[in-house]
C-alpha cells in the first residue's frame, strides 16, 4: 500500500473556498475502489494549513484517481487558492 501526505497552506481569505472544494473531493474519493483511507486535517498552529492523509492500494488506484472527474476539476481550483505550492509525498508503508 501506497501513503499520501499532501500539505497546502492557503490564502487565509480562501479558506472556507477550499473546505468546500475538499469536502466534495473527500467524498467522492471515499468512493473509488483503490482508497483505503482519505482524511484531511487542520494544523493545530496554523489555521491556513491542511494535510490530506492518503493511504492507496497501490499505483494504478493512484492513477485513476489522479484521472478521475472530480480530481481533474477540483485540483485545478485548489491551486489558485494556495499561499505556496503545495508539498505531496509518497511513502510506501511498511507496517
């Protein structure tokens, strides 16, 4: 199994904008076939700052959901509501 850490800090005007986004995008994730675990958490110091915590069957669940309707519409939305780039790491789980 595949992890996902996914972190964006955003415009603090944008806020609310991305928890609407991301809910629908948590959704629907939880939907696909190849999501074992879709969560998104708020920073406990910083109110601008959110992790999506990920865990995927494997690649090809990846990929699809990187290719699904709601991923290729949402995504594209959250980054004009990013303060910086957003920082996405894969780890493979061990344990």
């Amino acid at each position: 199994m595949i992890e996902i850490i996914a972190k964006g800090t955003f415009k603090p005007n944008c806020v609310e904008i991305f928890k609407q986004l991301a809910h629908e995008m948590i959704v629907k994730t939880r939907q696909e076939s190849g999501c074992v675990f879709y969560q998104l958490c708020r920073d406990a110091s910083d109110p601008n700052t959110f992790v999506f915590v990920e865990t995927w069957h494997d690649q090809a669940a990846i990929d699809a959901h990187n290719q699904s309707p709601h991923f290729t519409t949402i995504v594209p939305q959250l980054a004009d509501l990013l303060a910086e780039p957003m920082e996405v790491k894969l780890y493979t789980i061990i344990e």
